[in-house]
C-alpha cells in the first residue's frame, strides 16, 4: 500500500500571532515556522502503518516556498520515503491546493491518502474534503482511529457529541484529529539520513494547473481584547454579582 | 435569487443550530430555503417549516441519506446548488464535513466559519485560532459558507409555516458505509447551544470530581464543558472539550473551574458574555479574560454555591 501524506509548514503553534501594521495579513517576518500539528499526526499514522507492514511506501508532498522543504525533510526524517515539493510562493485556496493534490494523485495513484483536518494558520478545514471530492474518493474526516481490513479502510471518527465509524473503499481521504496518535521525535541519526531521501522539484504548470483565487481579503484585525475583570472574595459575593449586577442566574 | 440553509438533524429532530445558520442566511438574502435531507425526516421538515422568513423547505427523504453521509449528500446538494447565490451550513462536524465536498464539485471557494456578515458577498471569519479576524470578499456565483453558530443568535419560530417540497433525488454509492454510531446521552442541554456552560479543569484532579460540577449544572441548567488538559487526562469524554480543537461557545455565562486558561482553551470561550473564573492559582491566565474571579479551592468553594443555590 502506497500513502500520499500531504504537509503544510505554518507558523507555530507556540508562537503568538501579530496582526501587521497595515492590517492586510498576520505577519510572518522573522517568525519560528514548523510543520503544522495536525500534519505532523498524519506522518505519524502513515509511518506507524509502514511500521506494521501494511504501508509499503510513504510520500510526504508539501506546496510552499523554497523553505518549506524542511519540512519534507522532517516529514522524511521521521519516516516518510521520498518526498514531492510544488514550488509555489504565498498563501493559495483551498481549491487550489486541492487541484494540486489532485495532480499528484493521479501520477501517485496511492491506496491512501491522510492530511491533517486543518492547518492552524487559515483553519480552513477543506483541503481532505475536497481533495476526495475532486478524485471521486471516500473521505473520513476527524479520524482518532484508522484501521485497514479486507481492502478498506476503517475509520473512527470524532463528530458532535460522541464517535462515528465509517468503512470506506481504498483508495480513500483521511484526514487526522488530536486523538489518532502522538507524533514521535526525530533521532538525530534519521534526521542525518533524511538529507539523502529524494525530493522531486514540481511547479503548478508541470502538473497543467493554473493557480486561481476567488477570495478577496479585505482586512486582518485583531479581536477585540477583553479585559479583566473584577476578583470576588467568596462565593457568596460570586452568587450575588451573578444574580443582580451580570443577571445572569435567577 | 435566494439562499438554502441545509438542516442539521438527526432525523428525528431539527437541531437548533439550524435556527442560528438561517439568521446568517436571512442577512445575504431575505429569501431562504431549507433542505432537509436525511431518511424518514418529516418531522424535521415541519419544524423547519415553521421559522420566521423561511420561505420554502425542501425534503429529501431517502434511505441513501440517513447517515448524512457527504459521499451521498453532496451529489444532491449540487443537483440543487444552480437555483441558490448561497448555501450555508453549520460549521459543526456535519457541515464540515460537507460544505468541502459541495464547494469543490461546484468548483468554488468554501468561505469557512464565518461570524459576520457584511455584505452578501462579504463576510469576517476568524484564523490562526482566533487571533486574527479576517474580512473576505468572494466573486464565486455560488458561495459555499459554513457558520459559526454561537456567533449569532437563533431564528424565531412559529408564527408561520413555509410549504414542503419533496426532492427525489438519490444516488446509491458503495464507497463509503456508515458502521456505526455512539453518541453521548444526556439530560443536560447541548454544549454548543446552551445559555450556560460549566466546565471542568485538571484542577478537578479526577472523573469523580466532575459529579460536583455535574450537580452544579443540573441546578443552573447548564451544559458540562472540559478544558484539554482535563480530557487527556481522562477525567471526560473528547465530546465535552471546549477549545481551539473542541468545541467553541459563546453562552451568557461560562464558569471555568480548575481551568488555567491555555491559549487553546480560551479561543474556545472567549466571546462568551460573562466569563467567571474559579482557580486556587491567583496567576492562572483565565483571570485576564474572566469578569468575575475567585481566588480559591474550588472544593471548598463549589459546595458553598452549591448551598447559595438550593
């Protein structure tokens, strides 16, 4: 079994975001970039599949700028095989990352494909569903469990107020949620022979898409802050602010 | 042209949520349309049928659509998709599980979450957890747009009664199956739709713990929430977690217990009205968000309200 798992390099998780100056966009200069917390539990799955014999071949694919090749070599580096890197500067739609995988798809032909839900950056929550909708494929979304049987794949999934499970045809979308897995570490020995793993240089044009955009971001501001308030004595204070000055409990 | 909200509902009964997607609806166009499409549903399709402003409601009853699988619905939805400037969902696990699939079959943009709407074609929607809100403009003929429920209110109902329409469309797929289902049972309101919210912290120290905020909310009517720390810990259910990566709220009131107030727990509850934060640690971050703190061991507090409140 061959698994596509696409990754996207974001700002991390640690890190508190700023709005820039003139509002157009938060602003990413000189800002600690890592590979995004739901792709990292997507690597971890597929290796953890190799792991137990039922992957034969894991390729890690990422669309960014020349810098976003670090994190095919993490990906790598915890044990992806070879990796697929579509050179393209700045931020693209969903639909358009998705028509992109979806040209890779077709070269790949994988049994399986597994991304994170969303990246933490536009929290989006698209690209798998749409990625499965442009190839025709099964998708189970917000996997904490992933199980292959008998050519399909099993998936346990979180949904409002409690757990689903639904068996999809191979080949099929997954994309991961927190309880799937915890992503390992890289070994500094893996890191060293990442650096000699493959990785295949593509552009949008190669694949025959044209990058389109029918979003317009007007503005980026920052929320409204909201301030502290005032510390009560005891519980009897709590109650009494409660019921006559917020009226919120009778 | 109008608009078509798609109706969450497990087939039995409407989901409120569907009420606050339509108030979302109603502000890009004053004509809305529901569909409800699931197996065996009319009830659903009445009580559709009764919010204000509706002005038609479109039934899909078909064995294929019981489990609101995307796979099964969103070929319907884009059979009916060239009537519509507008078809929105709750951006709840159903809605984003579909919304997706629609948009990129239809060969649109998804405009994900949204907490406002501008213009009809211009809407703000919060990124990077809730840090940054992002106003977007969309040139799409149709758009495709998830709602972010707890950012407007609900729809009235009841003063008038749209008619039904049935559509009879069905695609039979193999692909995907629905296995099965676990949902959590409970007597207390739904955590995303409920006025007050009570939730629980590593604070608690233990799944037992948590009977006290049990009973708390049993008295204040008010749904059980958790922060992550206390879901990994094991004390409750994944279903219970407020956050980034869980649930978002916005009730009138939020009483956070034993909560520290990560960055993760409190993109999750952070516009909900009147935030009341109990903690033993007089540092914990929860205490800059929250109207009312109480320094204090929340085991000797709770009891305290628990009596104030009897």
């Amino acid at each position: 079994m061959k698994i596509l798992v696409p990754v996207k390099r974001v700002i991390d998780a640690n890190i508190k975001v700023r709005v820039s100056a003139d509002n157009s966009a938060v602003d990413l200069n000189n800002v600690k970039m890592s590979m995004n917390p739901f792709c990292e539990i997507a690597v971890e799955e597929a290796v953890r599949l190799k792991e137990k014999g039922i992957a034969s071949e894991i390729v890690a694919i990422t669309i960014g700028d020349e810098k976003s090749q670090e994190q095919l070599r993490t990906a790598m580096a915890l044990g992806v095989d070879r990796s697929i890197w579509i050179e393209q500067a700045g931020n693209i739609e969903p639909l358009s990352i998705a028509k992109l995988l979806k040209a890779v798809v077709d070269k790949e032909s994988p049994d399986l494909v597994i991304l994170g839900k969303q990246s933490i950056d536009g929290d989006n929550n698209q690209v798998g569903q749409m990625l499965a909708a442009l190839c025709n494929m099964p998708q189970g979304t917000f996997a904490y469990k992933l199980e292959i049987e008998d050519g399909r794949a099993i998936v346990s999934r979180e949904i409002d107020g409690g757990e689903q499970v639904v068996s999809l045809a191979l080949p099929a979308v997954v994309t991961t949620d927190l309880r799937l897995n915890e992503p390992r570490y890289a070994k500094l020995p893996d890191i060293m022979k990442a650096k000699k793993k493959p990785i295949d240089h593509l552009t949008p044009a190669d694949l025959g898409i044209e990058i389109s955009s029918s979003l317009k971001t007007l503005s980026v501001k920052e929320p409204a802050g909201r301030s502290a308030g005032v510390i009560v004595n005891s519980a009897q204070e709590l109650i009494d602010k409660l019921r006559n000055e917020a009226k919120v409990i009778s | 042209m109008s608009v078509l909200v798609i109706a969450e509902h497990n087939n039995k009964k409407l989901n409120a949520l569907t009420g606050n997607v339509i108030t979302a609806a109603a502000k890009i166009d004053a004509d809305v349309h529901i569909l409800v499409a699931g197996n065996d549903c009319s009830a659903v399709a009445e009580s559709s049928a009764e919010y204000d402003g509706v002005s038609k409601v479109l039934l899909a009853d078909k064995p294929s659509h019981e489990h609101h699988l995307p796979e099964s619905l969103g070929p319907l939805v884009i059979e009916l998709a060239t009537n519509y400037t507008a078809i929105l969902l709750a951006a709840s696990t159903t809605g984003k599980n579909l919304a997706p699939r629609v948009a990129a079959l239809l060969d649109v943009a998804q405009i994900s979450d949204i907490v406002a709407v501008e213009a009809a074609d211009t809407f703000v929607r919060p990124v990077y957890a809730g840090n940054a809100l992002a106003t977007v403009q969309s040139n799409d003929s149709i758009k495709i747009i998830t709602v972010r429920t707890s950012a407007f209110d609900e729809t009235a109902s009841g003063n008038t009664k749209a008619p039904i329409e049935y559509v009879d469309f069905a695609l039979e797929q193999d692909s995907s199956r629905f296995v099965s289902e676990n949902l959590a049972v409970s007597e207390r309101p739904e955590l995303a739709a409920a006025s007050i919210v009570i939730s629980g912290g590593r604070g608690l120290g233990s799944a037992e713990n948590f009977q006290i905020l049990e009973k708390l909310a049993d008295k204040l009517g008010a749904a059980i929430g958790a922060s992550r720390a206390a879901v990994d810990a094991g004390y409750v259910g994944n279903d219970l977690q407020v956050g980034q990566t869980g649930k978002i709220v916005a009730p009138d009131l939020y009483i956070a217990v034993g909560i520290s107030g990560a960055i993760q727990h409190l993109a999750g509850m952070k516009d909900s009205k009147v935030i009341v934060a109990i903690n033993s640690d007089a540092d914990a971050p929860i205490f800059q968000v929250a109207d009312y703190g109480l320094v204090a061991d929340l085991f000797q507090v709770l009891p305290e309200i628990d009596a104030l409140l009897s």
